[in-house]
C-alpha cells in the first residue's frame, strides 16, 4: 500500500505546509510535519511540494519501533445502556494475550451519558478505559466515531485492537484501520500472540477450506474482529485500573449524516443465546420431515437451526443459520441430525459444551467433534429418541 512521506527539510513556514492538505492530515512536530491517519491520498501535498512530499511505493519494506506501540485495546460497543457482551469476551481474551507478553488492556468507550460502563469495564481486570462523552456521539455515526477511535490509537498507542464482528464493528474498524495503512482480520476464530507483540490472527478462508494464518509484523496496531461467542468472557474481579476522560474538537465530529429518529428493533429470541438447540442438516430429506425436529426441539425446550443448504431453500429464517455465513453459538447443548460436519458449519458451534451428532454415515466430519456419536437414520434415531424422553427415560 503507498503512502507518503515527509524528506528532511529546514528553513520552512510549517503553517504553510499544514494548509497543504484539505483534509487536516499535515501536522506540525516539533521543528517539522507528518502525516496522520486522516491522510485521504488525494496528493495534493505530492503536487505542490515534491521537495517535500514523496510517494512511498509498496515495494518498499516499512520500519517500525514496536516498543512505541504497547498494549491491547478493546472497542466496547454498547447500545440503550447497555454493554454488547462480544465486548467482555474480547477483554478476556485480550487479558489472555496481555499476559504473555506483560502488556497493559485499554478499553475506548464512546457515546453520551454512559452512566456505569467504564466502571463495569474495570470490573473485568481493565488497566485503563479511555472515555469520549459528547453530545455529537449520543448515536453511532461513522465520520466522528472514526476520527475518535483515530484520535485514541494516536494517545494510546495500542499494540493491537479487538473489535466484535457486529454491523457496527464491521463498519467502523476497517476504516480506522485504513487510516493507519495498516491489516485487519475480520471474523478471527483463534487468537494468539507472539514475543515480539506480532498476533496471530487465525480465521477459515476461502469457503472455510483452509484455516488462514495472518500476522501484521510490519504495522501497528494490528486490527482484528471476532464475532460474539467465539471466547468467553472473564471472570470479574475487585478493580484495579483507571479511567481517563478524554475531549476532541468538535470540527473532528462534524458528520453528513442526521439522526432524525431511533426506533428499537422488535425483541426477538436468538440462537445465539440458546442454551439448548436442535440442528437440521442435509439429511433432512424433504421440508415435511422437519416435524420431528421442531418436536424433539419442543421436548428438550430447545431452539432449532439449519445448515447453510436448508436456508437456502428457505426451510429456516436466515437468523436461524449456524456456521461462518451465519450465527456463532456456544450452548451447553447440540444436536445435530443429519449435520455433515464441514469446516463452515464447525466454526459456528465448535464452543458448544456437549455436542450429540447423529448421522448415518460414520465417516461424516461431525463426528471429529462430536461428544457423543450417533451412527443411524436419523428417521428412525429421533422417533426412538423422542419416545425416551416422553417415557421420561435418560437420553443416553
């Protein structure tokens, strides 16, 4: 990725450099300029000052002191009050990879009137949490959310950042990243961290048929997004860090977009926060049959769910599909009926703590994970099953 960079100079008007650039990405440091994240590439700096400016090429390797960049943020998303819980599953984990390497956890909170929140951060082992509380940032707009998490990367100098993979998350972090010409790994399902602060950032590509192996070793900070319920939130425990308030210009804030009205979304009861479900899969042979899989479901007061093929041919509500193109799930219980098992799929329910596959082939890949093996026809394993539990008899 290009990017431009400022020759050694003397004997310069440092305001008149400034002015340079239409979007505020020339500023002053010390006895010279630089360019920050707000650089847009538009070259207009290139063009009038060459002596100056030059444009350096992709080719060419960057340099980077890694002990400038310490630490690993945690956006906190929060909506109504309240603190989406991918949030302190991400604190967990950045505790987790913090440990290794000795460095501190940041947490960004931003909004308005977020009574409790920073504190509630704190309470999960949290070092410090950067607070941005300004009227402008009451409802998520993209341009002012941008140039505050921007403005935060530059004070704390984090190392890494973790961002939940929601509609917000997966809007905001690729644009502060591009900021910072810097890589970001979107849905990571494992991740790890070296000596050297280089993460791991581990995810399914190309259909879910190879796991990709990413590092950053080159850039800072390293960005990565990881869906809800993919690592488990930690533990509380008696807080020992700090909060520090922080302000920003309100010409940083200004936005396009007008928030004219917020109108809540219909409660609804999702898979993701299921204790129990019934997975439907291929060997489900025809939509009729999907009866004894509501019934099972019903009997055990679980939810159902379907593989990627059977919303396709909409059996199921897409906001019941488990794997990477659809919802991650960790129940204390699964049963997956006619479930092939593919990589896809796996994501999805691998945290689930007890997973009962049933299949009629015994080589299916579901069976790679499963906690309990079931080889038969599912036609024949769920009537029998459900006239157990009708009988009131143990399942297994």
């Amino acid at each position: 990725m290009s990017t431009i960079k400022v020759l050694p100079f003397s004997n310069q008007n440092l305001d008149e450099l400034v002015e340079l650039c239409p979007f505020n990405a020339i500023e002053k440091l010390g006895t010279t300029v630089e360019i920050n994240s707000g650089c847009r590439m538009c070259r207009v700096c290139l063009k009038k000052r060459p002596d100056i400016f030059v444009l350096e090429l992709p080719g060419e390797t960057r340099k980077i002191d890694k002990c400038d960049w310490q630490g690993l943020a945690v956006f906190i998303e929060h909506q109504a009050g309240s603190v989406h819980p991918v949030s302190f599953e991400l604190i967990g984990k950045a505790r987790e990879l913090a440990g290794r390497t000795g460095q501190p956890v940041f947490c960004l909170l931003i909004g308005h009137h977020m009574p409790g929140m920073a504190e509630e951060a704190l309470n999960y082992g949290v070092d410090k949490v950067f607070v941005y509380d300004r009227p402008e940032l009451g409802h998520f707009r993209i341009e002012p959310y941008t140039a505050v998490f921007a403005d935060f990367v530059n004070r704390a100098k984090p190392s890494g950042v973790l961002v939940g993979g929601t509609s917000i998350g997966r809007s905001l972090a690729p644009r502060v990243a591009a900021r910072f010409r810097t890589g970001l790994t979107a849905d990571c399902t494992i991740l790890d961290i070296q000596k050297n602060t280089d993460i791991d950032q581990i995810r399914p590509a190309y259909g879910g048929n190879i796991m990709a192996h990413i590092q950053t070793p080159n850039h800072r900070p390293q960005f990565a997004t990881v869906r809800y319920k993919i690592f488990n939130a930690p533990e509380k425990i008696p807080p020992v860090g700090t909060i520090e308030y922080c302000d920003i210009s309100s010409e940083k804030l200004k936005s396009s977009i007008e928030v004219l009205d917020v109108r809540p979304k219909e409660k609804v009861r999702s898979i993701e926060d299921a204790d129990a479900i019934v997975v439907a899969g291929k060997g489900v042979k025809k939509e009729s049959d999907l009866a004894m899989v509501f019934e099972l479901a019903d009997a055990l007061g679980a939810m159902t769910a379907g593989t990627r093929p059977l919303i396709e041919q909409g059996w199921f509500d897409p906001r019941l599909q488990i794997g990477l193109s659809g919802r991650t799930v960790k129940p204390k219980l699964i049963i997956t009926c006619g479930v092939s098992g593919s990589v896809q799929f796996a994501a999805g329910m691998q945290g689930a703590d007890n997973i009962i596959a049933i299949n009629n082939d015994p080589r299916a890949a579901i069976f790679d994970m499963a906690h309990y093996a079931v080889v038969g026809d599912l036609y024949q394993v769920l009537p029998a099953l459900l006239d157990k539990i009708r009988k009131g008899r143990a399942i297994l």
